[in-house]
C-alpha cells in the first residue's frame, strides 16, 4: 500500500511539473504575440528617393544635399523621418545626419566628409511602419574642383 502511495504521489508530482512547463510555454508565447503587435515589423514603403548634393563636394565643410521624397503614387510625403548616412569602404568614417523638412516632400541633410575619396551616401526614409532606401556613390575631392 505504501508502494502504491509513493508512486501515485511522484506520478502527481511528475504531472504537476508538466503542467507547469505547459504554462510557461503558453506564457512565452502569449509575450511574443504581445510583442508582435506592439512593434509591427518593418515592410517597404516603396517611397521614391531622389538626392544630390547642392553644393560643390570637398572635404571638412558641411554640404547640403537635398533629398526628395514621394509615396510610389507621387504623392508628397509628410513627416516622414529622413536620415542620410556617410560611410566609406570597410565602414570608416561612417556617420548619420537628420535631415529635417524644409518643404513639402524636400528635406535637407548637410554630412561633412573629413577626408577625400569614394562615399557610400545612402538615404533612409521612414514613415509609421514603411521604411525604404537609396545608395549613391560620390567621389569627394580634397579641394573642390573648379569648373
């Protein structure tokens, strides 16, 4: 009877702890759905980005670039969030600049390249859960070519 007692007893232990890891789960799972919904995840906005500096390129002066940005409809694109980035080759120097709407559709970012060479100048836009991009390469003289 005793036998009996002890195995009924480790049997009830057994199916309590299984109950548990069961809860646990449904607890994990129920935080990751929670999650999900509070931060959408990213989808492309298709915006169209169209950029170039306004100003002669050289080294250690702020040049502005203005930075067009339209839905893929050609509509005016309203308090998105525009960033442009700098980074040469292997990552060096790499920096990022707000660029803050100065009309509608137009921002205006203003890096400064602090040695001379070949940039990866890419522009990032987004708006609520859209985001897109666009990537040129500048070469960036030491001294501003005259023309």
């Amino acid at each position: 009877m005793r036998v009996l007692r002890a195995q009924t007893n480790r049997i009830s232990l057994a199916s309590h702890a299984g109950e548990n890891k069961i809860v646990g789960v449904k607890i994990v799972a129920l935080l990751l759905c929670t999650a999900a919904l509070l931060f959408p995840a990213e989808r492309d906005g298709n915006f169209i980005i169209r950029f170039e500096p306004t100003a002669v390129l050289q080294t250690n002066a702020p040049i502005p670039f203005q930075i067009n940005v339209t839905s893929d409809l050609r509509k005016p694109l309203l308090l998105a969030k525009v960033t442009l980035h700098i980074e040469m080759a292997g990552h060096k120097y790499a920096k990022a600049y707000t660029a803050p709407s100065v009309g509608p559709s137009v921002y205006v970012a203003k890096p400064v390249f602090p040695v001379p060479g070949d940039w990866d100048v890419q522009v990032e836009v987004r708006q609520n859960d859209q985001v897109s991009s666009r990537t040129i390469q500048y070469n960036v003289p030491e001294k501003p070519q005259v023309q």
